[in-house]
C-alpha cells in the first residue's frame, strides 16, 4: 500500500463497528479519492480502504431523537460484504447539543463521488414538477436540512432498451458533465446528489424558482407594449449567457441544445439568475467520436451540425450560433428559420441562408445588434466568434449603470480584462465513448408569428418512414423534454437525392 499522508486528509473522524462480543473504534480519515479506517489516527495499514467512484454505492441510516433527525450510520460495500460504521455516542450527543453533525459532514465530502442509496430515507416528495417516457421530475425536502431540491427519477429499463447502449452512455456523459459544472451554481443547473435505487437512477440537482426564457418570452408577448422583453433586458440575458458559454466552453463542453426553452432562472424575476439547463445532448468537444452527432432542436442549430460530414467533428462554435438565433428571436420577436411545418424549419436551418438586411428601429435593431448578430450567426465556424469575444462587444457597452450592477452579482465565476481575455480555472476531462449514430432532436414549440405544426406521427412514432423517389431519407431521433430519444426517418427536404451518402444509414 502506498504512503498515506494524513496531513492531506480533509476530514477526520472516530466510528465504531459493532461486533457480537465487543466494539470496535475506528478512526476514519477522508481524502481527495478515498477514505481509510484504521485502529490508529496516523496507521499505515488501516483496515480499510474504500476509493471513490460511483460505483461505490453508500447507505444512510437515520435516528430521531426529540424533533430532529441524525444520521447514525452508513453503509459502505468492502469486497463481498456491506460494513456498517456508527457514530460514536460522544458525537451523537454533540450532534444533538451543539449540532456539529459529523456524518453530514462526512457525506458533504463524498459529494458526487459516490452513488448513494435509500433516497426515500432522505427526500420527502412534494409535487410532481414534470413527467416524460422515461423519466420524471419532483420537488422534494430533504429532512437533514429542510431545503427543497428538484429531482430527476430516470428508469434504468429505458436506458438499457436503447440502441447499442446509447441511453446509458448519454446518462453516463450527462452525469460526468453535471459533475464538472457542479462549482458554478451562479452559471449551471447543479447536481448536489447521486441515488441508485433497483430500477431507478436520481438526480439530485438545485430546485429553480424561476420560469424558462421561453415562457419570459410568451408572458412579455402578450404583456409588453412592444410583444418583446425591454432591450436592457435582452442585453442583460446575452450578457449572461455568454458568460454562462465562456465558463462551459474553457471547460471543453458543448452545450448542443441552446435554445430558450434550455434557459431557466435560478430566482423569480431575476433575470441575472440565467442558468443552463439540460445537459442530456452535452459533449465533450476533444472526443474523436461524438454521441448523437446530428443533434439539436431544428431553429436553433449550428449548419456544420446538420450538415456534417464523415469527419463527425465540431467545436464549441455550435453554441455560439444557437445564442445568435436566440438572440435574433429576442430582438424581432420571431424565429431565424421560418417555416408552416417541421420539415420546412429543418430545411432552412440546414440551408442557413441568413437575411440580416432589417430596417433599424434604432431600439432593438440597431448598427450595434445587428452587427453581433452578424458575428454569431457566420455560417463557417472560422469566421464565428467566440463567447470571450462577443462580451467584449460594444453592444453590451450601452448597459445601463443598473444594469451593470445587477450584472456584478453573477460575474464572481467568470472575469474579464480589458482586452476580453478570460482568467478561468476549470476542469477539462474527456471522455472516450465511441458510438457511431446521427440523431437530431426535432423538439419544438409552437411559435405565435412562426406556426411550427409537427404532425403526431412524425412526433410520436417510432421510426415512422416516409419515402420519396426524388429525396433522400433524413434520420434524425427526437428528443422530448424528460424523454428518451425516439428515432424518426424523415425525408430530407434540405438536400437531394445525390447528397444521400452524407446521412449514416443503420
């Protein structure tokens, strides 16, 4: 065993093992990817050894004393067996008296670095907040500390059905992301908890108190003079979304499915409280292979995603496009990519033809908004700009001074210089999954000035074809929200019959 070096524990703490004719205290000491147990606070060859992956699955168990609720024990897999560490009585009471709670402590440092078990033990369920094919969302209290948290149940039978594994591979990519981003709660939607029940996979993430951009986008609809957020507002949620972009950008991620249904406020009318949501389609940009390469929600999707090539690469450019069409979408009023059916938006997002020629309001359409919205939505990816660049735009210089300082509250994560450099300190990891599948997410919504009719079948079928002799089948696998990934053939409208060796057949 290698050299243990207890000044690097960061925590420490006594347990007790119980036996048939005597106890045993342990001395257990936390580090960075394992804790010990050992008879002695300093010893060498301690007992036990348990590293920290999520593959190692650990169980509360819970006391009541007078009117609160304590974890007395846990219980940790050790080779072919299940070992159970109490709290020592000295530390119960002091839980009790001074509410120094050592095994909550202890279960804050595992983090997300272990699965737990038991999530009923923990959680009491309030309300049913959303309901999909394979998973549901609920609000629910956790009796510890009384906090409500939002929390994803994913059936592991939908995952395990998927083709070739992909349902459990994106589960998997899904929670290694939301692990990275988990430091950034001013910026991402973040995941506190990991829960394995029988059939169940939880996410325990933050409870957001606010609505969706897209629902801010309906209410100042049909609220506003103009049908449209005010421009400092707009500037205020570019502004915010670009530093979320730069965050997840210097960490190598991309995003994949921006539009504003995807954008959610932390806080109720606190619309510096932008954060990301659903990371179900992220990727890590490095991989050689991507999962679900062809994805998104047509509208909003980069061109070199919907046309790619055998070289099955992108970069975090594709984010950088869909922030121009919500943009372009807060400041009109309507969608970039116009069209009566599903099959009419695809087509002009793959063809991308772009007509930034609009008379200038001189409030919402101006030189300076015009002029950015030309430098996210270049169709080559080269000529794109990034998120640093785009905050260093003049657009945002015309904030007002309360604006900047509604701004200052959610800027600790992300810091400019004067030249828009970023000084970041994130974690990149990469991943090697290596699946080879097209897929695109056909979510949509039904737009006021923009009617997108997706007929049932083509939303709701499984693999429903529709052949023509003229057209090349488009394969693409729809995405609903909490729901797994339906895989559809529609004819590709975008592209002729010649161009078919450019969509992966099965």
């Amino acid at each position: 065993m290698e050299y243990i070096a207890y000044t690097d524990a960061k925590f420490q703490f006594t347990g007790t093992r119980k036996h048939f004719f005597r106890d045993k205290q342990y001395y257990v000491s936390v580090f960075e990817d394992y804790f010990v147990m050992g008879n002695t606070c300093d010893t060498q060859s301690p007992k036990y050894k348990i590293s920290l992956d999520l593959k190692i699955k650990i169980n509360w168990d819970l006391k009541k004393q007078k009117n609160d609720i304590i974890i007395q024990s846990f219980v940790f897999p050790y080779k072919n067996s299940f070992k159970t560490l109490y709290a020592d009585h000295v530390d119960l009471l002091k839980q009790l008296q001074f509410n120094i709670i050592i095994f909550l402590r202890f279960k804050e440092l595992l983090g997300l670095s272990v699965t737990y078990e038991g999530i009923g033990d923990l959680y009491l369920p309030i309300l049913q907040i959303g309901k999909g094919s394979s998973a549901k969302v609920y609000s629910a209290k956790n009796i510890l500390n009384q906090n409500i948290y939002a929390i994803k149940a994913i059936e592991k039978t939908f995952l395990d059905s998927t083709e070739k594994g992909s349902g459990l591979a994106a589960y998997q990519m899904e929670v290694r992301i939301l692990k990275i981003l988990s430091p950034y709660s001013y910026n991402f939607l973040t995941l506190k908890e990991i829960y394995e029940g029988d059939h169940t996979f939880y996410l325990v993430t933050d409870y957001l108190e606010g609505a969706s951009l897209s629902e801010e986008i309906e209410r100042a609809k049909n609220l506003l003079p103009d049908r449209r957020l005010s421009i400092q507002t707009i500037k205020i949620l570019m502004y915010k979304l670009l530093s979320n972009l730069a965050l997840l950008h210097k960490n190598k991620i991309i995003h994949r499915d921006l539009k504003p249904d995807n954008l959610m406020f932390a806080k109720k009318n606190d619309y510096t409280s932008l954060v990301l949501v659903d990371f179900g389609l992220a990727t890590f940009e490095h991989l050689d292979k991507f999962l679900f390469p062809k994805c998104g929600t047509p509208g909003y999707v980069a061109p070199e995603v919907l046309n790619l090539h055998f070289e099955n690469k992108y970069t975090t450019k594709v984010d950088i496009f869909s922030s121009g069409c919500i943009l372009y979408k807060l400041l009109t009023g309507r969608s970039i990519f116009g069209g009566k059916t599903f099959d009419d938006v695809l087509r002009a997002n793959k063809k991308c033809f772009i007509d930034l020629d609009l008379p200038l309001d001189h409030v919402y359409l101006t030189d300076l908004s015009l002029n950015l919205l030309n430098q996210l939505l270049q169709k080559n990816p080269k000529q794109r700009i990034s998120a640093t660049q785009a905050l260093s735009h003049p657009f945002f210089e015309q904030i007002s001074q309360q604006s900047t300082q509604m701004l200052s509250t959610f800027i600790s994560n992300v810091k400019i210089s004067h030249n828009g450099n970023f000084n970041l300190q994130c974690e990149e990891q990469m991943s090697k999954y290596d699946i080879e599948e097209y897929q695109i997410n056909s979510e949509m919504k039904e737009d006021e000035q923009n009617t997108i009719q997706v007929p049932q079948t083509k939303r709701c079928s499984l693999m429903n074809e529709f052949q023509s002799p003229f057209r090349s089948t488009f394969k693409f696998y729809q995405k609903e929200p909490l729901s797994g990934i339906k895989c559809l053939k529609l004819i590709d409208l975008a592209s002729p019959r010649e161009d078919s060796n450019e969509i992966a057949s099965e």
